[in-house]
C-alpha cells in the first residue's frame, strides 16, 4: 500500500473531559461520524457522545473459553482413556471428576490469552506509526492531562474551514491540523 | 469496628472530615502532578544510590541461587535434607509460601476491582508484580525437587517418542495445569495494565532510548475513547477470570495434601484455609514492600495511610480464617476419635519438634490477631512493617509444620525418621529471597510502579456534570 498522504483530520484540544463531551455531541450531532477522541483515562461520556457501545472482547472471552475447556477435556479424555490408559487404584478410566482442575485451568487460560490478544487486535494494535502522533501537542497531553477530539478527513462532512469553524465553536485551547 | 470510633485529630491533611477516614490519594493532585510523581521515577537520570546498592546486595543473595542449583544440577536432590519418610522438605515448604506471597497481588488487581474498591488502584500494580516474582521464584522448587529438572517438560502433554503421557488422575499433575495457568494470566493482566502508562512514559521519556522501549511495549497505544472502551472490557473480563483461578491455585496445591490418605492432610478444610493463608501472607508482603517504596519515593500522597489500613484489615480477616483453620484441626483430631489424627496432633504440638507448632501459634495469631484490633496500630507503618515480618514467618512455620511433622512420624513407628534442612536448602531459599528483590528493584525502576490511567480516574476532576457544563468549576476547585 503507498503511504497516504494530505490531511489527516482536525484535532482539537481541550482541558476538561466535560469540554470534549460537549464538543463531541456537538459534532455527532452535525453529522459527522468518522471521529475519535483521545483521553488520559477511560471517559465513559466520551463513548456515549460517540455512539460507541457495543464490544467484541467479551464474545471473544467466550469463544476462548468455550475451546480451552473443551481442548482441555477432550486431550485428558483421549490421554487417560485411549491414549494411554493406566489401572490406578482401581480407579475408572473415564473418571472425570479428576479432569475438571485441569480442564477448569485451561478454560481460564484460554480465555485469558484471547481476551487479551482479542483486545489488541480489534483495536488494531500493535500499530506503533499514527498519524496522530505528528501533532506536536498530541504526545504531550493525550497520555498525561489533556482531552483530544478528532474529527477525520475522510468522514464525508469534512471540510476544512466548515470544520474548523465548528470545532472554534467549543472554544478549544487549539485546534492543529494532523498531516499523515 | 474502629472507623465507627471518634474521628481522630481533624487538623491532618489527610483525614477526609465527611467520614474520618483516610484520603485514598492526597488532596490538590491534579492528572499532571500524579503523572510527573510516578513517570518522575522511571525517566529520572540519577539512579539513586540507594537503589544501586539494594540491586547489588539483592544481587548477591540471588547467586545463592545460582550456586545452590548449579550443585544441585551436578549431585542430585541428595544435597538436600529430604529423605524417606521426609521426602518433601523445604521444596514444598519454599513452594506453597511463595505462591501464597503470589496470592495477595492477584486478590488486590481482580478480585477488589470486581467488588469498585478504588483504593486499590495505588497499590495493585507492584502487588502484581510481587505475585510475577513470587511465583517464579515458588515455580522453580517443584520442579527442582523432581529430580532432573531438565527433564521438567516431561510432565506437560506433549506427543513423544515413549508414547508416554501425563496422568491427570493425580493432583501432582493439576498443580502444573494450576501454576503454568496462574503464571500466564497474572503476566498477561500485569502487561495489560502496564500498557496505557508505557504509552505515557513513551510520550515523556526524553532519552531516545527509553522512547523506543517503552514505545515497543506500548504498541502505539494512544488513548482512543474506542481503545479505552476495549481495554476496560478486557480487564473486567481478565479480573473476573483471575478470580477463580486465584482461588483454584492454592485448592489445587492443597489438594497435594488432602488427597493423600496421611494424618494431618487428609482433611476438606485444607483448600478455604489454605487459600486465607495465600492471601493473608500476600497482603503482609505487599506491607514488607510498601512501606519503604512509599517512603523511599516519597509516594505517601498516592499510598496513603488508608491503604495500609485497609490491609490491616484484610490481614485481620483472613488471619482469623486460618485462626479457624487450625482451631479445627485441633478439633477434627480429637473429633474423628482417630487414634492416628489425635497422635498427629500431639507429636505436632508436643513432639521433637513442637517448637514449630508454637511459633506459628505465636507469630500468626497471637502478635497480628490481638493488635490488629487497634486502629492505631493499624496506621502505624512502622509497626505494620514489622509485624509483616512477623506473619511471613508464622506463614512459613505453618507449612512447615504441615510438610514435615505430618510425614516424619506415620502410621509405621519402624519408619519414622526425622527432618533436617541441610546448608544447600537454606543457600537456595535465601537465594530466592534475593532473586525476588532484584526482580522487584529492577521493576521499580524500569516500570510504572503505580497505574498512572488509573489514579487519574480517582481525581476530582474526572467528574462530569450533565452535558459537561460543571466540569469547570469541579476543575477550578480542586485546583
């Protein structure tokens, strides 16, 4: 893929997670939808001014632990019964209430990795290179103090001077125009 | 209890008026100030002195483990004191205690997040951390104790030449299933922590260096409301995963013991009292390590004299857990009108080696479950630093007395023998202790030890009026 290049969106800065919420309902409200904002914390407002709501990850936790378990169960079943059955104590060989602990630990782990990974991955990380990180104010207030709202070139609303206009309207510390 | 007491002196600072308690974090912080408090520590040029020397000693002490493993590895388990009927020493001993350390990071980061106690969000990522070094340390008596451990993957299910396999109707064999699982999820949800506060140090690191380190274990991160929305599903699922598994570890280890038809393990009680000893001996080590990092790094507007409270207090419950734990041993031996339990009990506490009965007795519940009533002893870090001594060590008799006097006098008088520790376990247990400091020194030094996304969360300043029209002022004010 050629490297893209031009305009990037329009990131506006604020100095209250309040601010942005306002700003972000104001620019959901105009139309716009390809936006993002960027906060130090998490801002549950933030999510709802997006219409953002719904997550994958607890479907993939389920999905992880559904295989883990039945990997779990599946590999001591064939191992203790067909694979290599031993007469211990006289014990059945299909005694299954010695496989929950492992089967139990295996659905955790399971679930555990794709939980993790599975949230990486629907965010699209590891990404080191963004856009983003070219605005000079962007790496020195998004992970420490400062409220960011993005408003993306591609959103088919966007225009630079109706844009910029919209986001002085929030009265914004700055507003910088991200190169990619 | 005491918080219902007379609100001690109004004039400190740290005392909140509406309720008489502690402050979680100080007032007048901002997200900036807690941010530049705990990356100030990371992305400083001057390594403290201190520091350097605590690496150097701890280093020192962690070659015990070297060399203890390095003769072991050469002669064989024979170095060390076990033999039959004690075949399980200090091996198992050094095992359980250092898992149990484990136990405490993994209730602080999954199970008080489940139940919104925010003020653990001061204190739950070095609390990971210890669980991290505590279980590598713990992971690495087991399998030494087998006796070639570089044959240790023999016990994982793995297609093989010897057409061998595991046999899953041991507990021997969960414990693997247990720890490996244990270990994973703990590093996975200490690294997902880590990752927003990577992303901070990235943007503030100066040295190109530690910029592109800590941008690698970043992963581009940068704070999506999308991002973040994600990343706090994750951790609700992870901490509502952990908490099972955090309980399934110390039963799966107690199940090693109560399986085995012997006097003195075979009891149901062993798995909720072992897993209140896990936590109770944790929470004393996280005192052991956050009362001098909150004053080494003067961080005692972010560690507050709440927390060390709070832990008091957790310390007091599940101390009087295993306080009921042991009560009933003692009363399930006369109980069971078995003539083997009852001499159990007896040779436990008045045998040769009774002494340990009564230390455990005295350093577990006599010393913590009698002072930890008082409030003032329980905001007294120096006492609490003490007495987190006094439990680890009334924690390590305990399995002790479990490992040893259960095993060296059975059902067979021709057999009994005796149980004496040689200078290779003590060189390979000390040297433990000082593998697990120059862990947790390295980390203080190279990682946030303290979750910087999630301090801000406790702020003032994170409050939203309707529609954002009050943030201001809630602003101006707590500036």
């Amino acid at each position: 893929m050629p490297p893209r290049e031009g305009v990037y969106g329009l990131l506006a800065e604020f100095n209250t997670p309040g601010e942005l919420v306002q700003a972000t309902k104001l620019a959901y409200g105009a139309g716009y939808r390809r936006m993002e904002s960027y906060t130090p914390y998490p801002v549950e407002e933030a999510a709802e001014a997006l219409h953002f709501h719904k997550t994958r990850v607890p479907l993939i936790c389920l999905l992880g632990g559904l295989m883990g378990l039945t990997t779990g169960a599946l590999l001591e079943i064939w191992i203790n019964v067909w694979g290599y059955p031993l007469n211990l104590r006289a014990m059945p060989l299909f005694s299954w209430p010695a496989f929950v602990v492992p089967a139990y630990e295996w659905t955790i782990l399971f679930s555990g990795l794709s939980t993790c990974f599975g949230m990486l991955a629907l965010n699209g990380l590891p990404q080191l290179y963004h856009p983003l990180f070219n605005a000079p104010n962007f790496a020195d207030g998004a992970s420490t103090d400062k409220f960011f709202l993005c408003l993306e070139a591609n959103d088919p609303r966007f225009d630079r001077l109706e844009t910029r206009k919209l986001l002085e309207s929030c009265s914004p510390i700055s507003i910088v125009e991200v190169q990619h | 209890m005491a918080t219902q007491g007379p609100i001690p002196e109004i004039d400190d600072p740290m005392i909140d008026p509406r309720t008489g308690e502690y402050a979680v974090i100080a007032p007048g912080h901002t997200f900036k100030s807690v941010t530049q408090k705990v990356a100030g520590i990371v992305l400083t040029d001057n390594t403290p002195m201190a520091w350097l020397g605590g690496l150097f000693l701890a280093a020192t002490v962690a070659m015990g483990v070297v060399v203890a493993v390095t003769w072991l590895v050469l002669k064989g388990v024979g170095i060390w004191g076990i033999t039959i009927p004690g075949a399980w020493g200090f091996a198992i001993i050094n095992f359980v205690w250092w898992i149990g350390i484990g136990h405490a990071g993994t209730l602080i980061s999954a199970i008080l997040l489940l139940f919104k106690q925010t003020w653990r969000n001061s204190i739950n990522r070095f609390a990971e951390a210890m669980t991290i070094f505590a279980v590598c340390c713990a992971a690495m008596f087991p399998l030494l104790h087998v006796g070639r451990p570089w044959l240790g993957y023999w016990l994982l299910p793995y297609p093989n030449s010897m057409n061998v396999w595991p046999q899953f109707r041991s507990p021997l064999a969960w414990d693997v299933f247990a720890v490996s699982t244990y270990a994973t999820i703990s590093i996975v949800f200490w690294y997902m922590g880590m990752i927003p506060d990577f992303g901070t140090l990235r943007d503030r690191a100066k040295s190109p260096l530690a910029k592109y380190a800590y941008g690698m274990l970043a992963v581009g991160w940068r704070g999506s409301t999308r991002h973040w929305i994600r990343y706090e599903s994750a951790s609700l699922l992870l901490a509502g995963l952990s908490t099972p598994l955090v309980l399934s570890v110390h039963t799966t280890i107690s199940f090693d013991f109560a399986v085995a038809a012997m006097a003195g393990w075979h009891t149901t009680i062993f798995p909720p009292y072992f897993v209140a000893g896990a936590v109770y001996s944790g929470f004393a080590m996280v005192l052991t390590l956050a009362i001098p990092i909150r004053k080494f790094y003067h961080l005692e507007d972010l560690v507050t004299l709440r927390h060390l409270d709070n832990m008091a207090k957790v310390m007091l419950a599940t101390g009087s857990i295993v306080g009921y734990g042991y009560g009933m041993e003692v009363f399930m031996s006369w109980y069971s009108a078995s003539h083997w339990e009852y001499f159990m009990m007896w040779n436990r506490m008045f045998g040769p080696m009774g002494w340990a009965y009564w230390v455990l007795v005295l350093t577990n519940l006599a010393i913590p479950l009698t002072t930890l009533w008082s409030r003032k002893l329980r905001v007294n870090a120096a006492y609490l630093f003490f007495l987190s001594f006094v439990v680890n060590i009334g924690m390590w008799f305990e399995r002790f007395v479990i490992v040893v006097t259960s095993l060296y006098r059975d059902y067979l008088p021709s057999s009994w023998g005796t149980y004496r520790a040689t200078k290779w376990d003590y060189m390979l247990f000390i040297g433990t202790w000082g593998l697990f400091s120059t862990l947790f020194l390295l980390f203080a030094r190279f990682a946030p030890m303290v979750p910087m996304s999630e301090l801000r969360t406790m702020l003032p300043q994170t409050k939203i009026g309707k529609g954002g029209e009050d943030a201001k002022a809630v602003v101006q004010e707590a500036i």
